[in-house]
C-alpha cells in the first residue's frame, strides 16, 4: 500500500507491506519509534508480550518535544497492552491510541499533517533487529 504525506518535508510514512513500513522511502523492518517532530529511531522491542513501562516511557520526550498523542501500533492485529504498562505517559496527560500497525501508519500520516504534537511506535514482531553501522 502507498501513503503519501501533505508535507513532504516531514517524516512520514509512505509505504507498508507484512512486517515493514517505509519512512520517506526507506524501509524499516525493524520495530521504530517515529515523531512529527522529526526523528526516526529503533524501538527495542520485537514482541508484543516483552513490552515494558520503560518501552513508553522512552516516548515521552524522544525529541526534546512531549507528544499530545502516542499512537500505539500492536502488530499485524490490534492488541492491548496493561494500562499499568501506560501510566506514565498518562499521568502526564499524553494521550494513548491504540490500533495494529497499519491503522496506526494512516493515522500518523494524518496527524502529523495537521501539525499535531504526535509519536508513533510501530510494532514490527519478528522484525531484524536494527542494524547500528
């Protein structure tokens, strides 16, 4: 499936097939963090059932921008995680949605569009694990 971004200055995703999504065309197998601020980088986490507070926790402020919105990409289906997992970032007044991958990749594009304060982290189970060169 194709996506394409309003903005083609900002990160987006624009494209995504089984276990892969495109950032500005390049590809990503590899769980990611992604933000309309601009920054793109490995989410360690390559199950659904190892996820952790700190996993969020590490989306508080990944640019030096808190995010009004987190979307939460579970996977190939959509699956939530304990809201004990979430409390930090609630506490702060940062929403959570939650929605399998591919909805989570539409709806980022969206948003980040409008100019939202918006992060994404996709899940991609199985993904290879990011390659540090």
């Amino acid at each position: 499936m194709k996506l394409h971004p309003d903005t083609p200055h900002q990160l987006a995703i624009t494209s995504l097939g089984e276990g892969w999504i495109a950032v500005n065309g390049e590809r990503q197998e590899a769980s990611v963090v992604l933000s309309a601020a601009g920054q793109l980088r490995p989410w360690e986490c390559q199950r659904f059932e190892d996820l952790t507070p700190a996993h969020f926790e590490a989306l508080v402020e990944p640019d030096g921008v808190t995010p009004e919105l987190v979307i939460f990409g579970s996977g190939s289906s959509l699956r939530f995680v304990a809201p004990r997992l979430l409390r930090g970032l609630l506490e702060r007044g940062i929403g959570v949605e939650t929605m399998d991958t591919a909805a989570a990749c539409r709806t980022y594009n969206i948003l980040a569009g409008e100019g939202r304060r918006v992060t994404a982290a996709l899940l991609q189970e199985g993904g290879s694990p990011p390659i540090n060169g």
